[in-house]
C-alpha cells in the first residue's frame, strides 16, 4: 500500500536571491481562502503579485506575510 504524502514546497527564484516562493494552493491555504479567492483578489489588485515560473503561479512569502499583516505589498 502506498502512503500519499504531502508537504509545502518552496521555490527559488534567480531573480528573488533566496526568497522563499509558495505556491498558489499553499498560499492560498495560509492566508485562510480558498485558490479561486486567489485568483479574484489578483483580478481587482488586491493581493501580492505573483511570479511565474514555467506554468507555475508562486507568490513571495514576504508579501504573502507582509498582506497578512495588512501592510501594502
């Protein structure tokens, strides 16, 4: 029997010098909504720019923190 597992990856960026990049879903997760609440913030302006590498949506974890604590990104 196979055990699923999942975790939290990250994403490095060249441009980002180490940032920490999250993907959409686990941002998503972290910030309480669910992806398609991702997609109309980002839609009006209203969440974090994401980066995208390949087809792959990720967000910055300092913004992602940053627009947690309600400060502008």
């Amino acid at each position: 029997m196979q055990e699923t597992v999942t975790s939290q990856r990250s994403f490095a960026s060249p441009g980002d010098e180490g940032e920490r990049l999250i993907s959409l879903r686990n941002a998503a997760a972290r910030v309480g909504v669910s992806s398609r609440t991702i997609y109309r913030l980002l839609a009006s302006s209203a969440f974090p720019k994401p980066r995208r590498i390949g087809r792959k949506i990720l967000f910055r974890h300092s913004d992602l923190l940053a627009y947690m604590k309600g400060g502008a990104v």
